[in-house]
C-alpha cells in the first residue's frame, strides 16, 4: 500500500520504517530540512534501538524515501498519517497547530480519495476537527473529493519502539467510515497474524483510549511514589512492598517502580492535556490531579536529600549526575527528572558532572550555555574529585559498578540512587552512605 506518514519524529519514523520492513510503499514527510537531510544522507536523528537499520535496510530497498515537499507527499499515500507533535499549549491543552495545519496541507493538495489517520496522541474530537479543517480547504478550491478520516493513537514506547510496533499489545481504530476501518485491516493485518487484536471503536473512544492509558501507567507510578514516601517513614520497603503487591494477577508488576518521577514526552504533557479536556466540561479528575501533583513534588524528592545531607548551599561542591535521558535505551531529555534535579543543583551554587550513554549530545545542546555543567565520558570520569553521586536514570552499564574504585574517586562516598539500582545492605558494607528511594 502507498502510505505518507507526516512527521518523522520518533513516531513518525518508527511507524514510516515498520510500515515499510512489511513491504508498503511509504513516503515520509517532515518540514524540518535539516531532519529530512540527515535522513537522506542515510543518518538517524533520534537514537532508537533497531531502527537504524531498519531503516537503511528499506531506504535501500526503495520502499522508504524522505522529503520536504508537502504536495508530493500528498500525492504519494492513499493513506495519509499525521504523526507531528501535539506539544503542550501554555494552558496545558494539546497544540493543535501541527496536526491542523498537516490536515489542511492534505486538503490544499488532494485530488482523490485519502484516508487520513490520526496517529498523534490528540483530544477527543480531534477527528471532528481534522474532518472539518480539509472540508474548509476543499471549499474553498470548490471542489469536492471524498476522504475518510480515521483515529489510530499510537502505544509504543520509546527505547522499545520497534519491537512495539511489530508486536503490539493491540491496534486501536476509532472509526466509524467503512473503508477507513478496512485500510487499516489490512495495513495492520501483517502484525496481527497471531490473533486479531485490531479494536475498532468510534474515534472519541479511541482518542479517549490513548489518554486514559498513559494516566493508568502514570497513576501507578505516582501511588509507588507516595508509597516510597511512606515507607522511608514508617521504615518499610517499597521493593519488598512492589514483590508483595506485583505478584497478585490482578495487580501485575510493571509500572509499579517508584524514583524520581515520570517524565518524557508523553506522560506529563498527555496528564495535562487530559485535565485541560476535563476542565472544558466543567470537570475535575481528582485521581489525575492527585497523579501530577505526586509526580512534581517526586521530582524534588532526591534535591531534598541532598540538601538535609549538604545543606541548603551547594557552593563549591560537585555533583557527578548518571543518566539525563528520562529513561534508558533513548536520547530523549523532553521533561526529564534529571533536568529538575540538575536544575536544582545549580540553582543552589553547585556544579555538576554528567554522563549519559547515549543522550550526550542532547544535554551539550540544552546546557550548551551553562558553564556550570561539565561532561564526562563514562561514568567513572564524572566521580573524580565530586562530593557526591547522584544516579537519575537506570541504564544497564550502571548496575555494577566497582565500588572500591567508585569511594576512591569521590571526595566523601555519597550516594543519592533515584532509581533503587543497589542492595542498601551490600552499600552499608561498602562503607558508602547510601540513599535510596522507600528503602532503609
Ligand atoms: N514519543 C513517543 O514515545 C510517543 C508514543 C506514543 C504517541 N506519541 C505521540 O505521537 C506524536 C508525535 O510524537 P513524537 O515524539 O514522534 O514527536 P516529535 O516531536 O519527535 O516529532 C514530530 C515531528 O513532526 C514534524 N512536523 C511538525 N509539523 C509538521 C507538519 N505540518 N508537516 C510535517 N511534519 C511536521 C516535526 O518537525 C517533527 O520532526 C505526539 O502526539 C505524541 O504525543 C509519542
């Protein structure tokens, strides 16, 4: 099938690439140039496991090309995906702009029939809106073509992204036009051959679906937060507690980690828009609210330890920092715990450190004028001469590390661990001062 996906982000590129490894012809559309020009060039603008050679592999088969050019991606796909950003608005709505405006490109270029899908994570009512905007731009060329437009939020997550969108949980399809539904039958029936989990809905359902989910794996985030907070006092274990609870079936174990609070480019943008769509009916959703809220005061939980261990001002003290991605295995910093937490180091006079295995050249960009932090190239380097380690996200290669070396290298053995990576008993032994998240 001839498929243009808009935006090449991570969702638009994952999705394009995929689409195009189950042999469719897909055009993939960005207004970025600089984006477009890498990816011609054979380069990846995002860091994702697996999907540079995916996507070499399709580029070379002819199946994936790139480009700018808004008229020819128009032409090229019967279906037409917009997968831009929805970023958050200064109310914390979700910004239309780049959705409508990819709508709009579709009816100013269109000649026949387009099926167009809503991939971006966008508000109950979008579909509508979508609709309506490429019914404007047809009037106004006074013509009038038929098109369908359907919803299909996107599931997969970063640093998985791939093997996600090969192997999802299940398909959602809000749809209520026969031929849309049929088009993504039979794109997503090569990914379903196994059992059919295609679930078609009307579209408000499916865009409901999309943001219902995100707040469920946040909200249980946020409850092992406050939990964590709870057990630090009342002297428990949150990992025995998650042990405890994650082997009940109807309770399960994942998302049920507590640290540093969620981040990235969906949770706490996607948390907001839902209350921002609530408020527009004259709602409030306490349980959301409550998840948030958690989640902000999560973020300081680690500053706040440093500062009953260090005091209130930092200066002349280091911190080395491992991890700025907001989660391992992506170079993603959108909203990331580690921004709160180096932002709040600085701000009391410290410097800071940093490594990160893949996100490095993300944080130079966003701390690129901030003289304060220095950057290290493996994690043993941040520690030389540093007061104190403070580990924010859980990449593999920072589970074992050598702890002799690690003392050594620190000024005092202090280390402040988001993300429970450590035996607290094995840290005592040590001989390092050891904080962790619910744990004593
Ligand atoms: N990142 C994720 O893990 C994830 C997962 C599920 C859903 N989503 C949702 O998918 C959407 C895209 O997210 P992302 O992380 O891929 O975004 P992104 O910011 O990485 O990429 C968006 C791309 O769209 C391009 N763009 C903007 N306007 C355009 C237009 N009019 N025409 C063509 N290109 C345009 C931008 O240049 C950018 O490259 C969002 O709504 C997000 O909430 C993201």
């Amino acid at each position: 099938m001839k498929i243009t996906i808009i935006g090449t982000g991570y969702v638009g590129l994952v999705s394009g690439a995929c689409f195009a490894d189950l042999g469719n012809d897909v055009l993939c559309l960005d207004l970025d140039e600089k984006k477009v020009a890498t990816l011609k060039a054979g380069g990846i603008p995002i860091y994702e496991p697996g999907l540079e050679q995916l996507v070499r592999h399709n580029a070379a088969a002819g199946r994936l090309r790139f480009t700018t050019n808004v008229e020819e991606s128009v032409a090229h796909g019967a279906v037409q995906f917009i997968a831009v950003g929805t970023p958050p608005d200064q109310d914390g709505s979700a910004d239309m702009r780049h959705v409508l405006a990819a709508a709009r490109n579709i009816g100013r270029y269109m000649t026949e029939h387009r099926v167009v899908v809503d991939k971006s994570t966008v508000p109950v009512g979008t579909a509508e809106r979508v609709h309506a905007v490429i019914d404007e731009e047809l009037k106004r060329r006074g013509v009038s073509i038929p098109f369908s437009v359907a919803s299909n939020p996107e599931f997969l997550k970063e640093g998985a992204a791939v093997a996600d969108f090969m192997r999802p949980d299940r398909v959602v399809v809000g749809s209520s036009d026969e031929l849309a539904t049929q088009a993504m039958r039979q794109l997503y029936n090569p990914i379903l051959r196994n059992h059919d989990r295609l679930l078609v809905m009307d579209p408000r359902s499916a865009e409901l679906t999309k943001y219902a989910a995100n707040a469920m794996l946040a909200t249980r985030i946020s409850f092992m937060n406050e939990l964590a907070n709870l057990a630090e006092k009342v002297g428990a274990n949150i990992e025995s507690v998650r042990h405890g609870i994650g082997s009940d079936q109807r309770i399960g174990y994942h998302f049920l980690y507590a640290g540093v609070g969620y981040g990235g480019s969906c949770f706490p943008k996607d948390i907001q828009a839902l209350q921002h769509t609530a408020g527009e009916y004259g709602m409030n959703l306490t349980i959301v609210d409550a998840v948030e809220k958690v989640n902000r005061t999560q973020k300081q939980r680690i500053l706040e330890k440093v500062r009953l261990r260090f005091g209130e001002h930092l200066d002349g003290k280091t911190f080395a920092l491992w991890g700025l991605s907001f989660k391992p295995n992506t170079d993603d910093m959108r909203e990331a715990p580690s921004r709160v937490v180096i932002g709040g180091l600085l701000s009391r006079g410290a410097k800071v450190c940093v490594y990160d295995p893949v996100a490095m050249e993300e944080a130079r960009r966003i701390y690129a004028k901030e003289p304060a932090v220095k950057f290290a190239a493996s994690t043993t380097a941040t520690l030389d001469g540093a007061d104190a380690l403070i580990i924010v996200t859980e990449w593999k290669e920072f589970r074992s590390p050598d702890f002799e070396d690690l003392k050594k290298r620190l000024k005092s053995p202090v280390v402040f661990d988001g993300r429970n990576l450590y035996d607290p008993n094995h840290m005592r032994t040590a001989g390092i001062e050891y904080f962790s998240v619910g744990r004593h």
